[in-house]
C-alpha cells in the first residue's frame, strides 16, 4: 500500500523554525511546532521544568551547541 506524501518537508519546517529565529524569537522561547490540515504553527512558550523521573533528552545538548 503506497502512502501519500506529507505537504510538508523536514526542509519546510526547518524554513520555519529558521525564519521565527531570524525574527528575533530566541531559541529558548520556541517550544515546538504543530502540523494540521491548516498549516504548520510554532509554539512558544517557557520550557517544563524536569521532573525527578524524567530522563534527560540526549538530543539537547546537540541542540544547545548550534
């Protein structure tokens, strides 16, 4: 069974991400972004304290580098 193609790229939402930063939102603010049938949104926000179970994501300090 074939699938459809997403009407978004990982080029798009990196685009997008790049152009909010260019902006002047600074990175600490987004917090994520959500894909719809409208569109792709960004979220800000204030990131989640950890909690004491939580495991760190290994994927952050690759991110924090750049």
């Amino acid at each position: 069974m074939a699938r459809r193609s997403s009407p978004y790229t990982q080029a798009d939402i990196t685009r997008l991400i790049k152009a909010a930063i260019a902006a002047g939102v600074g990175k600490e603010h987004i917090v994520g972004v959500r894909l719809d049938r409208d569109g792709a949104t960004v979220l800000f926000g204030e990131k989640k304290p950890m909690q004491e179970t939580e495991r760190p994501n290994e994927w952050d300090e690759v991110l924090d580098d750049k």
